[in-house]
C-alpha cells in the first residue's frame, strides 16, 4: 500500500481552492461600458448640488469602475441625480439654555435615475443623506461651505454605493 505525504500537500490547498473557482480580488467589473453623469439641483441650497457632482464624480473615478464621458449621446447609461427637500434644523442645545442652538443638522433627498441608450428607466431610487455641524462658537452660525460640503460627501457615498449596488 501506498502512503501518500498529506503534510507536503497541505500548503497548497488554498492554491487549488482558489484556482478552481477562479476568486479574483477587487471591485467587481462592470465591462467597458460609458456613463454619463448629471447632478440636477431642485432644492433649496444653491451651491449644493456643484458639490455634490463633484464629490460623486471623484468617488467613481477613484473607485475606477465606471467610465464617464461627457456627451450623453454616446453613453450606454446615463445617471440622472435630482436633489431635493433640503432641510436644516437645530440639533443640539446647551443644557443650562435651551434658546440657543448649539449645531444645525442638515438633510437633502436625491432621486437617482439610471437610463440606457433608448432613455427607458432601469433603476428608480430615491436616497436620503444627513449631516450634523456644531457652532464653533454659541454666538456664530457653522461655516456654511463646510456644513454643505460634508451633507455632499455623504450623499455622495450613498449615491455612489446604490449604483454599484445595481445588478446590472
């Protein structure tokens, strides 16, 4: 009978595991495809949606999946994004007054619309980001580029997560 060194072998177990079921590491790929992208600005904070188009833009190409070209025409989808109902209300008060605010929580709803070629709909969400910012001072309003810039940085990463999400 033969006795065959199983100790020798061990080592290259996860070798064939991986080779058999051929894992790759990384972002899953979406293919060549050319995606267009419009941020569309219906809410009440003017500057909001530039931030958010160029938030969104930076997290897809870091992320590399997708490809984005500017001419809609030649695009196999096109994003769509629609901000809207922009809120901003008081969060925090200090204990000993409660008259004054000591931060604003902001909130913005988006309605993202992905479209093939034909312009028919195949994706229809709608996400909603919140961020906190607390006054430097009881007596000061936050900056406002910096409470609209981390709303965007968080709408921004929902949008970005719900299109990778999207089974394609």
């Amino acid at each position: 009978m033969i006795k065959l060194p199983w100790g020798n072998l061990l080592p290259l177990l996860p070798l064939f595991i991986f080779a058999s079921c051929s894992y790759k590491l990384g972002y899953p790929e979406v293919g060549e495809g050319l995606f267009h992208l419009r941020v569309k600005n219906d809410s009440m904070a003017p500057i909001l949606g530039a931030k958010v188009d160029r938030e969104l833009r930076k997290k897809i190409l870091r992320n590399g999946t997708f490809t984005l070209i500017q001419n809609q025409e030649d695009a196999d989808v096109s994003i769509l994004v629609t901000l809207s109902n922009y809120t901003d209300s008081t969060e925090a008060y200090r204990p000993e007054d409660s008259l004054l605010a000591a931060g604003l929580n902001l909130g913005i709803s988006a309605k993202i619309e992905l479209r093939d070629q034909k312009d028919d709909i195949f994706m229809d969400k709608q996400v909603r980001a919140n961020a906190s910012v607390l006054r430097s001072e009881s007596t000061r309003l936050p900056e406002e580029s910096s409470s609209l810039h981390a709303l965007a940085e968080e709408l921004a990463s929902k949008i970005h997560l719900s299109i990778l999400n999207q089974s394609w």
